[in-house]
C-alpha cells in the first residue's frame, strides 16, 4: 500500500513538473545551459588532455633536484615537476665542414671527414674527468636492448653509457669507419621500410633531424651537423660546467652566441599506441553504433534529428557536469578520460529519454501540449524512477568494492546519472514540449484546409460524425490523416538517401578523406612540407615539434614508402665502376656546377634548442629501446654544447675511401624530383585506393544495415507465386496446399453483415440478399429471398439472373477452382454501374408502400429482364444510367403487393429497408433493419418466423444470446428482446414455402415450433447519441456510444449496471467475453480495460492517433487496431504496450483472434496471420485474383479455426491449417 | 512542399523492384549462413580486440613490431572464438524455439550494442583496473557477468546455457593449458585465471544476444518480404 502511494505520489510530482517545463520552456532551458556551464566551469582548470610532452626552464646556475613533496609558494611550477627526472640528457652539437672547399674534393668528402671526427671527440668526452669523477659514473647506464630489436645490436650500446652519436653505426671505432667503403649505405641500411611512426635510428644517432645532417651527396650548403648525446643519471654542475669548457677550448666556435643559462624538463604524458588505441577506437564504435539504434526509435515527433541531438547533448552534458562536479568537490579524475567515457555513456544511456518521448508522443494527440507533456511523465514516472534506483543501487554495490578504479568510476557514474536525471527532467522534457508544441501546429496548418469548419481541438472534444450508416470501419478514411505522418513512415532507404542528402554526408566522407590524405602526405614528407612546416611552428609555438599534430591514428593504417628509404637507394648501385685513372680525369675534366665557396660555419639562435625539431617522440623512442618508459616522467635537457670543427681539404683529401672516388656524377636534382613524385604518385594511388575502399564499405554496410523496408507501402503489390512462400524464423515454411480460401460466392454486391454461430454462417449484402452457408463445407444452404420468385428484385435485374440457378450456382461455384457460369457478363455489368450502390442503400424504409404502381413496376420488370436476356453480351443497354434507375427503383418497391396472395404480409420480410444488423443463434438469423424492424428467418428453410415492428428507429445492432434478442437503434434507445418457442398448435403463422423438407432439420428449432418476439424491455435513453457498438457475452449487454460512454447492462433484467466514463471520444469498439474482459476502444484512441464486476476503471492507455477500430483480447494480452493502420498489442494486467505491428496504408481494420498465439488480420485482398509472442507475419494468405481494390473489412474466427471474411461481393472461407494450431 | 515529394519518391521506390540480396537472405540454408559468417566475423574480432587489451596489460611501451607479433602469436585463438560465437549465437535463437520460450526482453540493436559495449567494458576492467587480490577480481567479474546477464537476457535458459558453456570453456582452456599450448603469466586457478569462466559466461550471453537478434532481424527481412508481397 506504501508503494502505491508512493507511486502516486511520484506519478503527481511528475505530472506537476511536466506542467511546468511546458508552460515555461525558455526559462527553463535557460535556467539548464546556465546550470550546465556552471558545473562545467572547473573543467577549465584541468589540463587539456593530449599525450603531447609540456615543457618547463629553469635556470641552471640554481638548479637543484625538485623535492617530491612541492611547496605550493611556487605557482608557475607544474605539479609533475617533482623528484629527479629520468635523465639529463647533454647534447654536444658539433657542426663541421671542409673549409676551404676546393673543386678537386669529391662530394663523399663534404661529410667522411667532419663524420671521422666523432671518434676524436667522443673519446675526448669518455675521457673528461673532473675532480676524479668520470662519464662512467655519472651517465645513466643502461643495460640489454628490448629483445625485438636484435637487429639494433650493433648500433646502440648495450651495458654502458648511454651515449649515442653517428660514431655508434661503426661500433664507435675509428678502423671500421675508415674501411667503410659506402658511409651513406651504412647509414641508411638501419632506416625502416615503410612509414614509421617513431623516431628513425639515423635521427636518434645524428639527434638532428635528417634533412638537416648535411650527410648526403647533394649537400649545398657542405656543413654537417650532428650531436653526441649523453644522457646522465645524476647532475653534476661542475663536471658538466667542466667539459663544457674543455671542448669549448679545444673546438672553440667563433661568434657562438648560444644562451646556455637554460635548462628544459620536458615531461612526457601516457603514451597510447596503437595497441591500446585499437580497443579504445572499438569501444567508441560500439558506443556510436549504440546512440545511432537508439535515437533511431525516436519516431512521431516533428523533428526527429533535432530530439535525437538533444538526447546526446543530455549525455553528453549530464557527462560534463559529473567531471565537473568531482573536480569542484576535489577529486581530480585519475582515469583516462577518453576510455572510460564510451562505458559511463552506456551506463547512463539514452533509455528513459527515449521512454520519455515515447510516452508523452502517444498520450492523446487532442489534448493540449502542457498536458500531454504532464500526462507523458507521469505515466512513466514510476518506471523512470524505478530503473533509476536500481542503477544507484548497482553503482553502489560496485562502490563498495573499494577497487580505487571502480570506486573512481562508481563516483562519475552516479554523479553522471544524477546529472543526466536532471537534465532529462529539465532540458530534455523542455525541448520536447518544444517539439510537441511545433509539430501541433504543422498538423494544424495541414489540416485546417480540410477540415477548416472544425473547431479547434479541446480536451475532449465532441466529434461531429455522420449519423446515419452503421458503424464499420471503412479503412478508407485513412487518407485523411495520412499525410500528416507520411514523412515518419518513409521507407529506410529513402530515408538513409535523404539524410545523406540533408548532410551532405558524403561530401563530408570525402573531404575528411581528404584531408587525412593530406596529412599523410605531410608525413611522409615527399615534398619537404614537413620541414617547412615543423620549422615554421617551432618558431611560433613553445613546445617546438610538440605542437604538431600527431598522425597516431591515421599513420600506421596506410603503408606507404618512406621517402628517405626510397631516397637511400640512390648512391647504392653502381652501374660502372670506373677505373681509378678515369675517374680522376673525369672528375678533372668535369665542369663545375656549383661554383666554389668555402662552407661558412654558422651558430644561431635556431641551433639552441636542436631538440625541438626532432620528433617528441625522440627522447620515449630513445628510452623504450632500453625498456625504460618515459610516460608520466620527465627528462631535463641540459643546454647544448657547440663544438666547430674546421676541417683541411687536405685532410679530407686523406681520410678518404679508396672507393669514394668511385662514385658517379651526383645525378640531378631532377631524378630525385622524380623519385619524390613517385612517392607522390604511390601516396596518391593509396589514397584513392583507401578512398575506393570506403566507399564499398559504406556501400556494404548500407546494404547489411538497410535492406528491409525495401519499398514499404508499396501500392502494387506483386502476386506472390508459388513455391515463393516465406519460411519463418526458424525455417518453419507452412505448406501452401493448406492455406488456400475457399470463395462463397453468389452475393451480387458488397457483403454489408455477416454473422456466424459456427456451424452456419449468414451474410447479408447490399442488395439485401441474405445468404446463409455452410460454416464447415462452403455449401450455400439458403438464399433469403428466395429470387426464384422473382418478387424481391429491388435493385436490379441480374437478381433474377441469379435467381435461375441459385442452389446451384452456390454449390457449383464453391467447389475449387471456382467455375462460374456466368461469368462474362456480371463484372461488366458492375463495372457499369458503380452508381447504384448509394442508391440501394438509401433508406426507404420511411416510403409507404404504393399498391398503385405495383403492376407496372412488375411490367418494367419483366421487359428488363428480356432485354438481359436478348443483350446478353452488351448489358449496357438494358441499363440506363442512374435517374432512370431510381425511377425503377420506385416501381420495383411496387413489386411487394404482387407477392402470391396467399403469403400475408407480415410474414413477408421487409425488403426495402436495408439490413443494418445481424445476428445467428441456432438456425436463427435475427436481422435488425433500417426501418426499425426485427425479423428472425429460419436459416435452414429461408422463412421469416417472426418479425416485430416496435421499434421506428433504425436498428444499428443486434446481440442474441440465449433467448434474448437485444437491439440498438439509431435514437440511443436499446430494446430487449424475448424470443420465445411454443410448440405449434396449428400452422397458422408457419408459411414456409414447400418442397424443402429434405433440408436437415435444425440443432435448436423445429420448423413446426412457433416462435414468437416479444419485447420485453425499451430502454428509450440508454443514451445521449446513436449507440455504435454493441456486444453481449456472459450475462451483460454492453454498449458503446458517441456519447463517449460505455454502458453495462444485465442481460435477464435489462437493467443498467453500470456507466463507464472514461473516453473522450466516441466509442468505436467494445471487446466482452465469457470471462467478463471488457475493453473498449474510442476515437480518441484510448483503450479502456473495465472490470465488469465493479465497474471501475482497471487500465486506460493511448494507443492510436486516431479511431481505435478494433479490439480483441486473448489470456494475456490486448490486441487493437487503429486507424493509423498500426496493430497495437498490450499486455493486459499491465497496460503496457509490448509492441506494435505497422501495416500498410489502408488495409482493413478486422482483427480476429485464433488461438492464444495466433492472430488474424485483414488487409488490401489479403488475411495475415500473425504470431503473438513474436509479432512475426506467419503467412499472408490472398483471397482473389483481383483483389487490389478490395479490403477486409470483417472477419469472423469460426470455433473449428477458419476464419470467414467478407471481401467485395465474395465471402472467403479460409481453413487454418492444423500446423499453425501447433504453435501454441 | 517537402512532403509531397517525400512521398512521390517513396512511390518511386516502392515500385523499384527487389533486389537478389532479399531474394537471397529469406533462403533458410542462406539465412543460417549469413548469420554464423557475421557472428563468426564478430567472434574474431572482438577476440582480437580483447586479446589486444589482455597483451596490453604486461606492456608499457610498444615496440614498432608488436602488432605483428599480436596477429603471428596466437593465429588460432580468433578462429577458435569466431567458431564458438557463430555456434553459441546460432545455438540461443534454436534454443529458444525448443523451449518455446522465445526471448522477450527489449529485442533491439541498442541494447545489444549496450550489452557489447559492457562486455568490452568487463574485459577492459579485467585488463585494466588494479585490484588488491585475485579473490576480489574474480568476485567483481562474476556480479558484473551476472549483472549483464540480468540487465541483458534475464532468461532461465540463456543463464544455464551461458554457465554450461562457460564450465566447458574453462575445462577446455585448462586442458590448452595443461598440455602446454600456450600458459598464463600467473595462475590462480589451477593453471588459468580464475576470472576466466566469468569472461566466458559474459561472452556467452553477449554473442547469444547477437544471435538472438540477428536471427530476429533475418527473420523481419523476409517477413518484410512476404509482407510486400
């Protein structure tokens, strides 16, 4: 009891807010994006996140070791600034050339020599000691290589210094470098193939960049630049201080003016390689493909991309603000951000926002926006806030499991969901009530030209409907309503088509293709942009090369040629060596291009900081050779220390190689133009390659995700053939041989009633014909009238066509494949005469009788009939057009008093009103007329029994049970009927006609009993307006009216127990069963459950936009049908909608129950057949051969699991095989 | 306006006719096909994926080399957990028809996706997050594979199938284990890590979800179909 309390209360509470966010939706959205970016203020504080390195100077005069424990006086001193850093790295730039340049020296001399050096200059730094403290004992030592990198053996040292220079590619000895025939070969043959994402060893040993080495055979500038690196575990200012000074004053640089006042600690953030990179990319596209299923269920609003959006930015926001809130409370997120953010999305996810709209779009659409809104929370608030406990509840236990990570991501967690319950509640109802309120107005704008003398919707308003005709749903006024949700109910593939037409979508793809090929093109350099570029951003940004991008991403999806490999080929072949001699003179004869200059050795400010051209990640390649990782921890770059060298041409000229002389004429520039555009080309070619690929991809993915709802509503519909049938989930096919309808045929026109007590089956059509078949055969027992007599043709002379062979034509034309006799003519007659239906219809049951024109009406009669007979092949003729059909009309309502004289009156059915109603118990067929008569046939024998005349209003249906006959009429007035049967003491009301004896007799009448009518009870207000349904079962008569109230009765006594309120709309189905269910449907499209026992109202939901039209119930759940051509099944204790099924535009209406599982449905000339615990098409079984037009419109389910639908002027007997049965 | 001519293409293509690819799927053999290779496809790679994460744990630093070291170590785990996923997923949907239980619980691609995306979450949280001891882990794991399995499945059959298969699975690893196929780097649970049979049940349910739907959504196709028809 506490529960349901607290249950309505949240249920007020919710209904309360819904108000509010919708009558103020500005200030409340204000209200939200102030709040919003007020929780996101203290992001502002935290460090953008990026793996780039940060950078901070200190000055070295004063440099000590940072202490872990950081005093908080220091502002400007980064909180990673603590403890000692990884390595002081020393870098001793040298810079050497040739000098004077000469034109007898070879071009391998501009960089043998000044290379040669480095072996004089390292062993003068191995050998520095200050104050007996050696390199050995303060460089950082390090010990094995990482066991991948075998092939770097040779290079890098191992268990040592780590002291890396171009001396390391010859083992650090001087006698392997001067027999080194091909420097550059040895140089290049550790370069990797491919596009490489870290540093490349030649950078690691020169630590200067490549291009800027000047180790190459075009180097114009003819100085070559590269750095001993050292890196030192412990910082000892003097020693450094001292072997600064000593290779200062054995290789003094003139106008050096470098600033060596600096040192840089440069820490690095987490790494994320490839490795870690690929799940995380795997977790985002799983979270995308997450918020992609959901928002697409956003349906029936105006602006579907707009609610999706807001949903994310609820996420996303309510995201935003758990960050923020943590910070603000002092608790600094540890987590990388980036790879839990995709599971706290899911955590929170998109559910109740999606609930939300859902609900408040299917509350009735006549109400007024705040209310929907109101109404749409509180039906769910009770499920919102029971999903929400139980996330807390989750999220705590994983709190108390005090793992530090889980508590961390408990904590945003529920800060997030709080959040994302706030937003959801403000923000998100808010944009809905926005939404609600335009797509209100664009329904009205739209609909206003048709309906423009309709008064503006009110919370119930009372729908003006036409009184006269019975209430059947004509599917046909769905194309009124249609429209305004046409644009929701596109087919997926348009859809996708047009919404990559809105976006632009593949533009978009291809530009940032594009722009991600560009950028590989930046990487892998084939035109020097890269320098250009890294030269120009370490000019502008402090953090040097740091500030480039990094291609983490993109670079090691797309192979390509590195340019430097592709380059390093070049020297290698050797397409002739030369003899020595020949050589020299060629190189004596050979015109000097470059005019000679001696190299000038410059210092500048650029050469500072050398580092920072380097890639950043230089200095993590450098340590993670040695296993040594360099995320989260910071390295201290001492200033560099600048060393000249000044080299002789004569000393060039001696340490050459015997074979450098060997070398060709450097080729030109235009082959390495050439070689460059080639790797332009490759580049190219993989990008369009790349790009070709994506477009199949998406193509592929289209074609997987899209290919259902291929042609929804589609308006031609394809015969299915044989053999064609759909199997079912699991492969269950049901055998087509038996499914097939067995057509009744013998109406001449629409089959207007139809009516069933299982064994018979009594169908009444336009032409007030009533024919009664055989339920279990098709046989067609009975025509009533008897056109035989050819005294009932009130519309038309093929009446008596049909009258020739009416028994046999019945029981020939059932039997399958239908033959039919006459078939020639009478379609053309129909397709003559659409005309005449109104007409027929009209009521002429107000017109007395004329005895004066009876013979003349029976002359024109007999003249048509022989002009038929004569014309057979042309049937135009014999049929005027309409005026001159009403005027027969009129004479054939003459034909009554010509009936044979010994047939009175009474005992002759009224044929000139049409048959409103109809109803068969036993071999009774009660029929209710439109002149207010009722009249109860023997079914087996086509006699009237009885008819009562009480009644002037026009009877609008009719419930038997038992031996109550109970009727509605037009006037709201609802009669009670007792038939009663006593046994025949003479024959005086019995005027069958003869010769039918052999018929069988009847299950609950004999012919020779003597039935009579009374009426019993009027209820002469039962109530305000025309009573449009009316059903019987268990004892209670309920009844259903324009007047929006449903009406209980007790059968016995006709007395009223009970007025149901709760619709606001007229009722339009009414479900009772032996079980006492009672539901009711309106045209407001509620569905009612009543508990018939007390009355009271057990569930209420909106199911349809529009008339429900429809409603059947089984055991467990509710099924309705509304004119917005959705099938809707409920659960029935809960009320809540377990799924929908849509159907085409303009199928019928009809739903029938067969088993618990299975259902039926009518549509465009077709039955389908449903599985209820899946909402799986089973079978759709068609009934004609030219059944476009035509749509079901009844469907009775008989107790031996046919079912009977009327459709055109056919009945369709459709056997359910007994497979189907097994499903349930 | 807008609407009109929404509606006139719509026209146009529902009269465009279908193609071989519907034609194809509502074959049953092709239908069951289509299926196992997807549920095949995303057995490799979320065994790639996850293996990727399991690799990452030992790992500070990434030599150049080590994704073709991932994809040479092992070359028949994915193959083997792409097998397992197109018979589970496969196996779920029959299950149910069997039972004739079928599965009720929010059949849609979001929650599957959801159920995905915890799944993965699992694994990261098993690679991942520092845990004091293996006890704490292991219990952590299991009321998280529980705790997918009631947000996500919910039903009797798919808890026993999903325990049942997660027993074998284990049995299996450590018998790969025993004969020395490949080993863990510290055992718990005889020779393998105790949280494995909760990776396992997790990875049941998820790749039964996906069965289920898929075998949901292969079947609307050709219900659309007949629909149309």
């Amino acid at each position: 009891m506490p529960l349901k309390r607290l249950r309505q209360n949240i249920s007020a509470a919710f209904y309360r807010h819904g108000l509010l966010c919708a009558s103020y939706p500005v200030p409340i959205i204000l209200f939200t994006s102030a709040s919003i970016l007020t929780c996101c203020y203290p992001l502002l504080k935290l460090p953008l996140p990026g793996t780039g390195p940060v950078e901070f100077t200190t000055g070295v005069r004063d440099y000590s070791i940072p202490s872990h424990e950081s005093p908080g006086d220091l502002s400007e001193r980064p909180d990673w600034y603590q403890g000692p850093p990884v390595a002081y790295i020393q870098q001793v730039l040298v810079k050497a050339a040739v000098s004077p340049w000469d034109n007898s020296l070879v071009p391998v001399d501009v960089f043998r020599s000044p290379l040669g050096r480095v072996f004089s200059v390292l062993e003068e730094i191995r050998n520095h000691v200050y104050t007996d403290r050696s390199l050995e004992a303060l460089c950082l030592q390090v010990t094995d290589l990482l066991p991948g990198l075998r092939r770097m053996q040779a290079v890098l040292p191992e268990h040592g210094c780590l002291l890396v220079s171009p001396g390391n590619y010859w083992q650090n000895r001087r006698d392997l470098f001067d027999a080194d025939p091909d420097l550059l070969k040895t140089v290049h043959q550790h370069e990797p193939k491919g596009l490489h994402t870290s540093a490349t060893l030649k950078d690691l040993l020169f630590g200067v960049p490549g291009k800027q080495t000047g180790v190459s055979l075009y180097n114009k500038k003819r100085v070559v630049t590269y750095t001993i690196t050292i890196a030192l575990s412990s910082y000892d200012a003097r020693f450094v201080a001292s072997l600064r000074a000593r290779l200062k004053q054995l290789h003094p640089s003139a106008n050096c003016t470098l600033r060596e006042d600096h040192m840089v600690h440069v820490h690095f953030k987490e790494e994320i390689g490839i490795a870690e990179l690929i799940p995380l990319v795997t977790t985002y596209i799983i979270l995308f493909a997450y918020i992609y299923f959901s928002t697409r269920k956003i349906d029936m609003v105006k602006s579907k991309w707009g609610l999706a959006l807001a949903a994310v930015v609820t996420v996303l926001s309510s995201l935003l603000m758990s960050v923020g809130l943590c910070t603000l409370f002092g608790l600094t997120p540890t987590l990388n951000g980036g790879e839990i953010f995709p599971y706290l999305v899911v955590v929170i996810g998109l559910e109740n926002v999606l609930v939300l709209t859902k609900s408040v779009v299917s509350t009735p659409v006549d109400l007024e926006v705040k209310l929907r809104i109101a109404q749409g929370l509180s039906n769910e608030s009770w499920s919102i806030m029971k999903n929400m406990a139980t996330e807390l509840c989750i999220i705590l236990i994983g709190y108390f499991t005090f793992v530090p990570a889980i508590q961390e991501f408990c904590l945003f967690a529920v800060v997030g969901l709080v959040s994302d319950f706030f937003l959801q509640m403000f923000f998100f109802t808010t944009v809905l009530s926005i939404d609600i309120r335009r797509m209100e107005l664009a329904d009205l704008n739209r609909r206003l030209p048709a309906e423009a003398g309709m008064p503006p919707p009110k919370p119930g308003p009372l729908r003006p409907r036409e009184t006269p005709p019975p209430p059947r749903p004509s599917p046909h006024t769905i194309t009124l309503q249609a429209p305004a949700f046409r644009n929701l109910r596109l087919p997926k593939r348009l859809r996708v088509v047009y919404f990559l037409a809105r976006t632009r979508l593949a533009q978009r793809i291809i530009m940032v293709g594009t722009v991600i090929w560009i950028g590989i093109l930046v990487y892998t350099d084939p035109a020097g942009l890269r320098t250009l570029l890294a030269a120009q951003v370490s000019e502008q940004s402090p953090l040097g090369e740091a500030g480039l991008p990094p291609h983490l991403g993109v670079a090691p999806v797309f192979p390509g040629r590195d340019p430097t490999s592709t380059l390093s080929v070049l020297p290698a072949p050797e397409p002739t060596p030369l003899p020595e001699n020949q050589s020299q003179g060629h190189r004596a004869a050979r015109p000097e291009v470059v005019p000679v200059s001696s190299p000038q050795i410059t210092w500048g400010p650029e050469d500072e900081e050398l580092w920072r051209r380097l890639s950043f990640r230089h200095w993590p390649a450098l340590f993670s050779y040695y296993n040594i990782t360099l995320a989260k921890r910071y390295i201290s770059i001492l200033p560099v220390i600048p060393v000249t060298l000044h080299l002789s041409p004569q000393e060039a000229i001696d340490t050459r190689h015997p074979q450098d002389t060997h070398h060709a004429p450097p080729p030109s520039i235009k082959t390495s133009d050439l070689q460059a555009d080639l790797t332009l080309y490759k580049v190219a070619a993989l990008g369009l390659f790349a790009g070709v690929v994506l477009v199949l991809l998406l193509f592929c993915l289209y074609r997987v995700l899209c290919p259902r709802n291929y042609g929804q509503n589609g308006v031609p519909h394809g015969r299915r053939r044989r053999g064609d049938l759909p199997c079912d989930e699991y492969g269950y096919s049901p055998p087509i041989s038996e499914i097939s309808p067995l057509l009744l045929r013998g109406h001449s026109m629409d089959i207007e009633c139809l009516a069933s007590d299982g064994m018979l089956l009594a169908s009444c059509c336009l032409a007030r014909q009533i024919r009664v078949w055989d339920a279990q055969t098709g046989d067609c027992l009975t025509v009533i009238p008897n056109n035989g007599l050819r005294r009932s043709s009130s519309s038309g002379c093929w009446e008596h066509r049909d009258g020739w062979d009416h028994i046999g034509a019945c029981e020939a034309e059932n039997i399958f494949p239908i033959r039919r006799r006459t078939t020639p003519a009478r379609p053309a007659l129909f397709g003559d005469q659409p005309d005449l239906t109104p007409l027929i219809d009209t009521n002429f049951g107000s017109l007395p009788p004329s005895q004066t024109l009876s013979s003349s009406g029976f002359d024109f009669g007999g003249l048509v009939e022989k002009a038929y007979q004569e014309h057979e092949t042309s049937p135009t003729l014999a049929f005027p057009p309409s005026p001159p059909a009403s005027q027969q009309r009129r004479r054939s309502l003459g034909d009554q008093p010509v009936l044979p004289p010994e047939l009175p009156p009474q005992n002759n059915g009224d044929w000139d009103s049409s048959v409103w109603a109809m109803e068969l118990r036993g071999n009774l067929i009660a029929t209710g007329r439109s002149s207010g008569k009722l009249e109860l046939w023997d079914a087996v024998e086509g006699s009237l029994r009885c008819s009562n005349e009480d009644g002037v209003s026009g009877i609008t249906a009719l419930a038997f049970l038992n031996n109550r006959i109970v009727a509605a009429r037009l006037n709201g007035s609802l009669d009670f009927f007792t038939v009663e049967i006593t046994k025949p003491l003479g024959l005086l009301q019995y005027r069958g006609p003869p010769g039918r004896g052999s018929l069988p007799p009847s299950p609950c009448y004999s012919s020779e009993d003597v039935i009579s009518c009374q009426l019993t009870r009027s209820v002469q207000c039962a109530h305000q307006k025309q009573i449009t349904v009316l059903k019987a079962a268990a004892g209670r008569v309920v009844t259903g009216s324009q007047d929006h109230t449903v009406r209980v009765y007790r059968l016995e006594d006709s007395c009223c127990l009970f007025t149901l309120q709760g619709h606001s709309g007229g009722i339009t189905a009414i479900y009772i069963d032996q079980t006492m269910v009672l539901a009711s449907g309106g045209q407001d499209g509620t569905i009612c459950v009543w508990d018939v026992l007390t009355g009271s109202r057990v569930s209420h939901v909106y199911g349809h936009r529009g008339d429900v039209t429809s409603l059947v119930c089984t055991t467990s759940c509710i099924i309705s049908s509304g004119l917005d051509d959705l099938i809707c099944i409920w659960d029935r204790s809960t009320g809540i909608k377990l799924y929908s099924i849509q159907q085409e535009v303009g199928c019928g209406a009809s739903l029938g129950v067969i088993s618990e599982s299975l259902l039926v449905t009518g549509g465009q000339g077709c039955v389908s057949f449903w599985d209820l615990n899946y909402g799986d098409l089973l079978q759709t079984v068609y009934l004609g051969q030219s059944s476009e037009g035509q749509s079901v419109r009844q469907l009775l389910v008989l107790d031996n699991a046919a079912i009977v639908c009327d459709f055109g002027n056919e009945l369709s007997l459709v056997y359910v095989p007994s497979v189907l049965e097994k499903l349930d | 306006d807008d609407d009109s001519t929404e509606f006139n293409d719509e026209l146009g293509g529902a009269l465009m006719r279908r193609g071989p690819y519907i034609s194809m799927i509502t074959n049953r053999t092709m239908n069951v096909l289509i299926r196992a290779a997807m549920l095949f496809m995303v057995g490799v790679f979320l065994a790639l994926v996850l293996n990727l994460l399991q690799v990452q744990r030992n790992v500070t630093l990434f030599p150049p080399d080590v994704i073709s070291s991932i994809f040479s170590s092992a070359w028949w785990v994915p193959p083997c957990c792409g097998t397992a996923a197109a018979l589970i997923g496969l196996l779920y949907p029959c299950m149910d028809r069997r039972l004739g239980e079928p599965h009720k619980l929010k059949r849609e691609w979001s929650n599957v996706m959801r159920c995905v995306a915890v799944f993965v979450g699992i694994n990261h949280a098993s690679a991942k997050v520092d845990f004091a001891n293996n006890v704490q882990l292991s219990l952590t794991l299991a009321a998280l594979s529980v705790g997918l399995w009631w947000t996500f499945d919910r039903s009797r059959s798919g808890f026993g199938l999903g325990v049942v298969i997660a027993i074998l699975a284990t049995l299996a690893t450590q018998l790969l284990v025993y004969n020395g196929v490949f080993q863990y780097t510290s055992p718990d649970f005889l020779y393998i890590r105790s949280w494995l049979p909760c990776i396992f049940f997790a990875g049941v349910i998820t790749v039964g979800n996906i069965g289920r739907q898929l075998a949901l959504y292969e079947y609307k196709v050709s219900q659309e179909k007949t629909h149309q028809d």
